[in-house]
C-alpha cells in the first residue's frame, strides 16, 4: 500500500500545500493542527472502539467528549470557530449539538436584551442546556400545521403550553431526549381564541438539580435512527404546562402585557437572513462531506489491486490498480471534481450573503413571509435581492446534500467488498449525514419554493418589471435569442459552457411557465417539472460559481499555472459530466445538438479522465483530512489498508473474545466470555 | 391512520387475495401462515428489542434464534423452501446462513459420493457447520488471483494449505468468524511447483468439542459492518495445515492420488448453471426486497398528512395525503411497478433455467470457463444457449439488485423525517440488503461480461454464423433497419415499446463493436460504455418479461379484466419511465424523437401515475408481507403509525431509563441507571 500511495505523489507535481491553502487558508490549517494535538493527547476522545460500540455506549461516549470539549473549550478560550473545528474533528454529533446551535442561536437571534439577560447568559454558562423543539409527530415541512398551543392568559399574564393530541407530541428535537433542562418550543399563539400562528417559547423542561422532568413535561429519546445515534433525539408532550410572558421570544413579534394585543413582526427579513446563512453553510460543508469520500475512496482505489489489463503490453506487470479502471473512475473523479465545485460555490453564496446583510442591517426588509418549510405558494419572498439569493440557497442546499450524500455511497461501493466494513468509515460517515437531505427543508419541498421564485421572475421579466439580477438576465437573453437558436460551442469555449446550463434553466422556466399560466395546470400536477427545474437551475449555478472561481483575479495570483489548469480540468470535467448525465434536457432546449453530447463523452469527458488520474491522490491530499478525522482503514495517508484491517479485526474486536456454542442443539449459547 | 387505509382500501376494488394468488400461489401463501404462526408463538423470536440492540447482542440473539429454526425445522419435517420462508420471515442474516447455503450446496454440488459420506451427511446433521472461504483480503473479484495455496504433497497423499501473505487472509467469509468449525476453503492447487488455478477444499477449523480454533488455524470475526451485523463474517489465515486427498471436493476436477496428475473438469456447465441459478433467485428476490420498501412508504405515504392543496376547492377539507402529491408519487409508484416488473423478470429466467437444466441433463456442456466473477476478457461462454442465459443472469443480477437497493433508499427518503427512524424498518432492510450489490459479482464488474457476449453475438451475426436466439434476432432486425430509421409508436402500442428498447441495445451495441474492433479502442477505455450497453440490454430484458406475463394466456385466465388492466398499467408507467430517465440513448439510437419524450412525461407517465394512485395501498397489499415481518412502525396494514412510534419510543427504548447528568463540569455521566 505505502509505495503505490508514495508512487501516486511522486508522479504528480500539484503544489498540494499551496492548493490546501488557497482552499482554506493557512491560518486555519494551522488551527487544525493545533486543535488536533490537543484532541488526541486526550483519552477521552479515543475512537477505537467507535464502530464496536452499540447505541447505549455510543452516547455515553459522546456526551463525556461533549462535557470534555466544552471544558477545553473554555480552559484555551477557542472561538465559535475552533469549537467547531473540534467538533469536526471528532467527526460523531454530540448531545450538545443543538444546544450549541439552535438554541444558543434561537435566544441570541430572536430574545430581547431582557431575554439575553434571563436566558442567554445562563445557556452561554451550560446551566441551562437547550434545545430546538419545532418539528412534530405530526408535522415537520408544513410548521403552520403545528398543533401545540400558546394560550395567552391576560389574568396571570403567562401562557399555557399544550399538547392537545399525540401527534402534538414533540419529535426528532436533537439534544432533547436524555441532555436538555430548556427548550425553545415554537407552538400556535392564541390570544382570545384567535390564533396567530407558531412562535417561538422558552421552556424549562427538566429539574436543574435532579434532571428530571418536570410536572405535566413528558419527554424521552425517540430511539435508535439509521445514524445519528450519539445524538438524543427526543419527544415532548406539555400538558398545560404554564410559562412567564417573558417566556415568548420577543424581538420579532410579541404580546402586549398590558393589553393582551398582538404586536406585528418588525423585522422577519433578519430571519429570513438566517435561514439563508444555515443553508450556505450546508452547501459549503457538502464539498467536504463528499471530500471525505472522495479521500477514502481514491486513496484506496489507488492501493487496491484487482485483474491484469489484459490490452497491456507485458504480461507480468502484476495487477493493475482499481483506480486505473475508466469505469472506477468515472464513478470518482466526476465525485472529486463536484468536491471544489461545491466548495467554491459555498463560498461564493456565503460572499453574497454578507454582502447582503450589509446592506440590509439600514433597511428595513421587504419580506413579507419567513417561516422555514411553509407550504406551496405560500412564500412570497420580497422584491430586494435577498429573494434571488434566499430561492439560491434553497436550490443548492437541496443539489448540494443530496450530491453529498448519494456521493458517498457511490464512494463506499467503488471499494468494492471492502467498503462495506465499517473500517471504511464512509458508512457512518454517510448514515450520519444522510438527514441533511430531509432538514433545513425537505429537499423535494425546497424545490418548489426554487420554482416559484423563477415563475415570478419570469412573469416580472415577460411584463418587463424585472429587477437587474443574473437570473431576470438569463430569461431576458434567452427570450431574445429563442427564435434563432443558441448554436453553444460547449466543447471548447467555458463561457458557452456555463451559457448552455443558462439557457437550460430559462427554457425549463418558461416552458413551465406555459404549463402553469397558460394551460393552467394546477400546481400538484406540475411538481416533477418544478423539482427539475430547480436542480437545472442549481446545477448552472454550480456550474457558474465554480467558473466564477477559478476566473477570478484573486485564484490566479494564488496558484501556479499548473494547479490552476488542472482545477480547470475538473470544472470541465464537472461540467461536461453533468451536461452528459442530463443529455436530454440540453437537446430538449436546443442548446446542444445530439452529435455534441456524443462528443462530449467520448472526446471530453473521457479524454479529462485520463488527464486528472495521474493526480487523483495529490488533489485529494489538498483536502487535508488528518487520518484521525477519517478514522478509515482504507483511507489512511500511508495506505497501510490490509495491516489496519487486520488490526482492528483481530485486536480491536470484542467479539473475538466470545467462543459461541454453535450446535443447535446444545442448549449453550456461550462457552467462554474472555472480554 | 386507520381511517385513512381503510378509506384507501375502499376506493379501489381491486381483488387483493386473487392477485397475490396468482403471484405466489395459495399453498405458498397459507404456509406462509402456518409458519408465522409457529414463529410468532416463541418467545426467542420476539423482536422488540432488536433495534435497540448493539452488535454483541443483536448476533447472540440471531444465533439462539438460527439454533430454534434448525430445531422446528427437524421437529416439524420442513422442507427447503419452508426452512427459508421461515427464515424470510425472521428477516435477518443468521450465523448460520453461509452453512445453509453455500457451504451444503457446495458439498452436494461439487463432492463425490464418497465425499458426500463423510462430509455432508455430518454437515447435514449440524455436526459440522461451515462456510464458503472464497474471498481474501487481497482479492474478490479476481478469483484467479487468490494466494492461498494447496500444494500436493506425494509422499503421504494430502495437501498442504497455506496462507502465505496477511493479504491471502481470507476475508468476508460468512459464518466462519466465530461460527463454523469446517470451511470450504478455494486455494490455488499446486501440483510440483506447477499452478492448475483454485479449487474447493474440505477443512476443519475448530475443534469440535471445544469450539477453539485448530492449530495453525488463525480464525475470527472481521468485526462490525455497514449492515449484516447478525452474521459472523470471518477472517482465516492458515499455516501450512495438512488435509487428506479425500478433502479436494472432486466432482468436476482432482489430483489423481497414485500418480499426482492433475485431471480436467468433467462437466464445467453444470457449474455454469448453478451460477446463473443463484443469480435469477437475486432478480426474483429483488423484487420482494423492494416491495417492503415500497409497501412501508406507500402505506405511510397514505397516513401522512402535510400541507393542504391551495388549488383545492373548499379550504377545510384538512391537510393532504402526502401520496397525492405528484412529486411523491413519481418517486413511488415507478418503484412499485418496478416490483413486478422483477419478479415477471425473476420467474421468467427462472423458467428458462429449468428447461435448459433439462435440455443439458443428457449433453456435456461446451462451456469452456465457469469461474465466477473471473477477469476481462477472460470467460469464454460456450456457444449453447446456456450462454445467452449467462449473459442474462450476469445483467439483471446488476440491474435488479442496483434497483432493489437504491429503490430501498428512495422509499425510505420519501418518508421524510421519520423515514430515519429504526422503526421505519426501511433502513436496516436496505443496509443488510446493500451487498447484494457487489456479491455474486460485483454489479459493475458483472456489465463487462454482458457486453462480451453482446459483442460475440454481433459480431456472429455480421459474420452469418449466429445461433438464432432472442440476442441475435434483436440484432438482426437492427442491422435490417437501421437506415429505414425506426418510428417506434411507444405511446400507443405495447410492442413497439418494447421493440424501442431492443433497437436501444442493438445500437449500443454495434456502436461497441465499431469502437471495439474497428477504432481498435482498449477493453479498459470502452468500460463505460459496456456498462451502458449491459444496463440497456438488462432494461429491455425486464420491458420485455414483464411484457410477456401480462401476454401469457395463463395470466389473462387467471385474473380478472380490471386486475389485469391495472397490471397493464404498471407496465406501461414501468416501460415509459425508463424510457423517460434514459432519454438520451433512445434520441441517439433514433429509436423515438424528442417530441415523442416529451409526450412520454405529459400524455402517458403524469396521467399513468393518477390512474394507478387509488389502487396504491391494497397493490403493496398484493404483496401480503405481514407486520411481523416488517417490523415497521410506518408500514403497519392498520396505520396506525403514530401510535406505534410512541410505543416504541417510550415504553421499548432502554435509554429512557438511564438519567444523564448533563453538565459540563460535573464528574458524573449518568445519575440513575433503571435499566
Ligand atoms: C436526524 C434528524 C434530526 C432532526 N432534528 C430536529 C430538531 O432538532 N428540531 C426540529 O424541530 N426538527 C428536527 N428534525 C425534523 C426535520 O426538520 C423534519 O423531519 C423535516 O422538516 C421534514 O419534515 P417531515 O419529517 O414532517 O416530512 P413530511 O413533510 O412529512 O414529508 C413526507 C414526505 O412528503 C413529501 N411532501 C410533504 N409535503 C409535500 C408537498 N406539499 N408537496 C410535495 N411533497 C410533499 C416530502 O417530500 C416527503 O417525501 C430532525 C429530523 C431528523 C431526521
Ligand atoms: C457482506 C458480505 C458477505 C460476503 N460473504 C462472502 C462469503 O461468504 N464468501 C466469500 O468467499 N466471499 C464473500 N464476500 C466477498 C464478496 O464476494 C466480494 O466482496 C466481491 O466479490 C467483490 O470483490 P472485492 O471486494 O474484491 O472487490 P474488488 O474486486 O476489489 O473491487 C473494487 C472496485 O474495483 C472495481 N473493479 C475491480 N476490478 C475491475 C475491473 N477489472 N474492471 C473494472 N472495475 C474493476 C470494482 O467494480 C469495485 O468498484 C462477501 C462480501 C460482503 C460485503
């Protein structure tokens, strides 16, 4: 294994520090070390037994590192950032996740100062441990279908929590089930009978003393899940369960004391600022989700011998390496190039965001609905510019967690046998992530909200009231070109390339449009439309952004000439895969010809395969996974795969230590229990 | 819940018992109950507890559980078949599964009559209990390149096995890590230095006694995997152990004992067929696999209820069943049409299996190479149709399973958040189930031998030297036609539809064939396109069966019109969504135009979709699996959904009985353990 990884570096000549600091930045690869030293000198965050452990242990475990990270955390006065750097590199959700998230966030983002003051100070402290109780039995995309309730009680002023039915119960509320004492619970507002839909409450749940539960609080952990099980997720049923006025956060909406009135939302554009900024986040992270994968799998591929080729001259060359397969490797390295594709457009949304926010912290936003998850056609997102990055992030966090997560399994599957051990530490990895494609909105449900944004500006731009933006732009050109045809040179001109995937979109759009206001479909019936659409749209913003990148002043005068073409063989690469994967709906628009798709195949695409092989391995080094985050036999720095098999089959395995009684007739099932 | 199914039920009068009848035949369905029954009267084979349970106890479980089977197997005389519905109804792999299967069938099918004496009477008794030691942890897939060695010792007539590297370790071998006491062990047979390829031998591993490991016999468990975890997959290295002539199972080839001269293979085609036997059980079985799935997320799809329909008329009619939306729908009932597709597809090959097991009972075999899973280029099918049907099995092995495992992920997914939870049943279903995919020929692999013989037959057939088989007529009639062009009327005629996607596969595959043998293209560089070629070939197999059952006058007399008439439908929406998915290739091949694609999607999918919706539930209901197989909270016949998580989560889940401390600072990790 160690000559043929040392074989793989020495035949290519990418800068792989340079590029991982292009990537990251030095500062925070610097950082990682630091944190890494830290983590593993300490015994509580050993992971050997990881993979042996059942559920019962597993979060034990994650809570004393939880507890140990928090201390650490405090002793060397880490940011928010380097806190969860550790997380990541400890790599298994823990029981304080969302307190540490969604709480701490929800009280910061939505209390008034009063609040910060009786709720955040002590949550900042971990006195009060919290979590974010939306989503119930019943109901999680549609929030305004919630049915726990807020009475307003003006006699007491206090509001009544309850659960008027099971499916009120609620469910899946991370860090609920065994850790928090608090929770934010979002439940219908009632004043006078009148309802005035889900807000959000702070509830103590459990004794700060004793931990247990208080009176009329039912809660517990909902069970073991296909992953996250270092994580409790739990249920909470409230049986009129009384809380201070103090008790609703305020600073958006709230009730007047005094008069038991209802005060508007001043602000929601803010909140609406948040959820774009957690999906940013979840496009970002998909790069290096998938990066993992992509890690383990390359370098494995690499080490992996299987088969003589048979075409090869000489006959005793011994076997080739699985990596050498066009079909291995048209399953990895398409994976690999979407890796920086996502990366790059992560950051160029997170840019976008910031800038936005700027501009927005003067003016009051326009918006006008900020519920996550509202139902179809019920977002109407305002007109500044905040709707086309909200509808874009909404777009690309469903493209880039379900890339991520069917990326992975494509990865465990190329290893082959060997990839379903739980040594490969894709399994976990991937079961762990896979709820990212159902939370932050359901990724089939954003893709409505995507939909009708492009409906909208469509209309706008056919009745010329379009605001300036790339996407009024694209549905402008392509409304000016439709009739002589688009003739993209997609094969050798980038910017034609990156045209293509526009004009895609704006077809699909329009031709939807038809669908809709034309022929008057009803909504339902044109759902498979939408949630293509919104994957075309998504892909060109991909597509876009990672062009964007790679043009841009600043990438140039970072790297070398050479990492800057090969980065520009996976752009094409990803690109012209994902043009060929859709084939259809590139000659459906005329955007393409049949010849040219042909061409892209046999010429392109398989042709940059056999460019970017020789440095597969140097291009996933420059992800900069430290063996210990990966926790992967197969994935090892120094490819020592078989020895570490073997290792932690034979030494590290406990069941090895149990001699069974196999005959079906003796009434034994045990003969010796040596662990 | 239960209101909503039994208002599903009664929308539809679709003749549930008739149709599952016809698919299993009535004896098979009442010994499914008579053996749920037996089963569901003992207490070992409760599982209430099994998603709870970690590895150690889940396989101590599946053990005591194997051990009973085999037990009311004997007292209650069953059969084969009824042994493995039983264990079909238990649903998870057992310690004894390798034994049962591979390690029994191997004795009988590949051992002598003396050898059948002394080696599987005993296995057959459970005196012995063994396993099928093939795999190493260097090779899988490349059989020939295994390093275990069998070297023929004259002198005392026995052979000496041996393990010469940590790589010829072998590795994934059911049963064998803390199970079985005898294995059959593949080693490459030495006979003076000289190497004749693997063959199968007899050893013994464990005392059988004391259950502890031989000498020289390194053995244990490989340790915890993605899924699978009840079995007790194996590692095995051996230091030079000493086994009897009589140990080489010598049915098809052996060491003569006198003169140590190596004899041929009798009758390699027998072999070939028990191959191709164990692959149309996985295309059968594939499409039960998938119909849990689809009978979970169809029945919960039914109960759900999110977002009311904003272009309904009247507003308090409640919120919708998820399965109304369209989005839902598409990714749902293609899978349930797809369930029937494969076991049409399955019981089809399993036909043809038998009638040539017939033919060839008399005839040797002209076979050449049986090897499972051997290299590129290496096997060489014999010219009988055996072949054709090798071919067959080797492509639909993949495509069923890729089908089944992936279909499997689509259902759990589109249950949303709770389709995460162990009570959906889907995940642990779908992560035993995912090997399918790379054993018995990884599916990748497997395309490679498909297009070889595609690529013989074609080119047998330019040359005018074709046996006349559905392969080559397929191909004939695309060479006839090719320049008249096609004009295939899938939307309307049934057989046109299928003949569309035998043009498919004829296309690619002279285009192959132009690549292969006229541009002089390497094997490696057209793997891609092989596996497209294999994927297409497999589709048009499947179209194709499905379509023949629906056409067989057996079917037509053995159902009613209406039933008959929704099976129809099925394979329609079955057909015209892949047509749909794969649109590019029927572009290219000029099979359909691009306005005919379009009208697939419009006129026939989105309408097939509506007509099929009311007869969704009592068709998963066809399917007849009952509740204690499923063991889902979501997928109960009653829907009682809700009720079930709750149970399941409060009142089953042993981590509400364990009290976290859950501050940072506190020493403590758990104040109260009522477990
Ligand atoms: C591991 C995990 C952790 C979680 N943590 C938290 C937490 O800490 N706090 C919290 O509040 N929640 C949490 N959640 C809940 C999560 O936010 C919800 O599961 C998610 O919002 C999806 O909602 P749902 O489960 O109700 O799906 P549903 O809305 O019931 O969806 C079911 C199916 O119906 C489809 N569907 C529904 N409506 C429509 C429509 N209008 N049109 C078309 N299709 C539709 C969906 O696509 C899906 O296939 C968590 C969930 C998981 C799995
Ligand atoms: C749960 C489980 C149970 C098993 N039980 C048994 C058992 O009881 N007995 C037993 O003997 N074995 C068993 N196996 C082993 C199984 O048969 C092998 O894993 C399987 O044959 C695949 O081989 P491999 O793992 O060596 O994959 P590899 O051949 O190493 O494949 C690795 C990757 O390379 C690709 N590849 C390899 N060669 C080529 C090529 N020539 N061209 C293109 N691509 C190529 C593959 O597609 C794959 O992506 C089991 C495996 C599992 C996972």
């Amino acid at each position: 294994g160690s000559d043929l990884l040392q074989q793989e570096r020495n035949q290519s000549n990418l800068d792989v520090d340079k590029l991982a600091e292009f990537l990251f930045t030095k500062e925070c690869l610097d950082r990682q070390d630091k944190l890494l030293n830290i983590l593993r000198a300490e015994k509580v965050f050993d992971k050997s037994q990881n993979y042996f452990n059942g559920r019962n242990e597993r979060i034990l475990d994650a809570l004393s590192r939880a507890k140990r990270l928090r201390q650490l955390s405090v002793q060397h006065a880490w940011t928010q950032e380097e806190y969860q750097m550790a997380n990541e590199l400890i790599s298994e959700p823990t029981p304080y996740g969302l307190h540490a998230s969604m709480f701490l966030v929800t009280l910061r983002d939505q209390g008034t100062p009063e609040q910060h003051n009786l709720f955040l100070e002590k949550a900042q402290k971990y006195e009060y441990i919290g979590c974010y109780a939306q989503t119930e039995l019943g109901h999680g995309s549609n929030v305004r279908g919630l049915e726990t309730t807020a009475t307003w009680n003006q006699e007491d002023r206090t509001f009544i929590l309850h659960s008027p039915h099971l499916t009120a119960s609620k469910w899946w509320i991370g860090s609920l089930g065994r850790t928090a004492n608090y929770a934010v619970v979002m439940a219908q507002l009632k004043i006078n009978s009148k309802s005035y839909g889900p807000h959000p409450f702070v509830v103590q749940i459990r004794d700060l003393k004793t931990h247990e539960p208080l009176e009329n609080v039912h809660v517990g952990d909902i069970g073991p899940k296909f992953g996250y099980n270092t994580m409790d997720n739990g249920f909470l049923l409230l049986n009129r369960v009384k809380v201070p006025h103090v008790n609703m956060l305020a600073r958006f909406s709230s009730v007047d004391p005094q008069t038991g009135k209802y005060l508007r939302p001043s602000s929601p554009s803010l909140v609406y600022g948040t959820l774009t900024y957690v999906r940013s986040t979840i496009v970002m992270q998909a790069g290096s989700v998938l990066a993992r994968g992509v890690t383990i799998a390359t370098r494995y591929c690499a080490v992996r011998r299987q088969f003589q080729d048979r075409d090869a001259e000489g006959s005793d060359t011994g076997e080739d390496q699985v990596l050498n397969y066009t079909m291995v490797q048209i399953r990895l390295l398409p994976l690999l190039a979407a890796t920086f594709a996502l990366h790059f457009t992560g950051k160029g949304m997170m840019v976008l965001y910031q800038e936005n926010q700027k501009r927005m912290a003067g003016d009051a936003g326009k918006a006008s609905d900020t519920d996550r998850g509202a139902g179809p056609e019920e977002l109407h997102p305002g007109t500044d510019l905040l709707a086309d990055l909200h509808a874009t992030s909404c777009g690309l966090k469903a493209l880039a967690s379900t890339t991520a997560a069917e990326g992975l399994e494509v990865c465990r599957r190329a290893c082959g046998g060997h990839g379903y051990s739980s040594f490969s530490g894709i399994g976990s990895w991937y079961a762990d992530y896979l709820p990212t494609t159902t939370w932050e909105g359901d990724n089939y449900m954003l893709t409505q909200q995507v939909a009708r944004y492009l409906l909208k500006s469509a209309r706008s731009v056919l009745q010329g009231t379009a605001a300036d933006n790339d996407t009024t732009r694209i549905l402008h050109h392509f409304l000016a070109r439709q009739d002589m045809g688009a003739a993209f040179d997609v094969l050798t001109s980038d910017t034609d390339l990156v045209a293509a995937f526009a004009w895609r979109t704006a077809f699909l759009t329009f031709e939807a449009l038809k669908h809709r206001d034309d022929d008057k479909k009803s909504w339902n019936s044109l759902l498979v439309d939408f949630w293509r659409l919104s994957t075309a749209h998504s892909q060109y913003l991909v597509v876009k952004n990672f062009h964007a990148a790679l043009d841009d002043p600043m990438t140039k005068s970072s790297l070398d000439p050479e990492t800057l073409s090969l980065l520009h063989k996976l752009f094409r690469l990803h690109a012209l895969h994902t043009l060929e994967r859709e084939a259809s709906e590139f000659f459906a628009s005329a955007a393409t010809t049949v010849r040219q798709i042909q061409l892209a195949h046999t010429k392109a695409v398989m042709k940059l395969l056999e460019e970017i092989r020789p440095h597969a391995v140097r291009l996933v080094d420059a992800w900069r996974f430290p063996d210990w985050q990966l926790d992967s036999s197969l994935g090892r720095y120094d490819g020592k795969v078989y020895e570490d098999m073997f290792y932690r089959a034979s030494e590290l395995n406990p069941l090895n230590q149990v001699t069974f009684d196999p005959y079906p007739d003796s009434g034994i099932l045990v003969r010796k229990d040596e662990r």
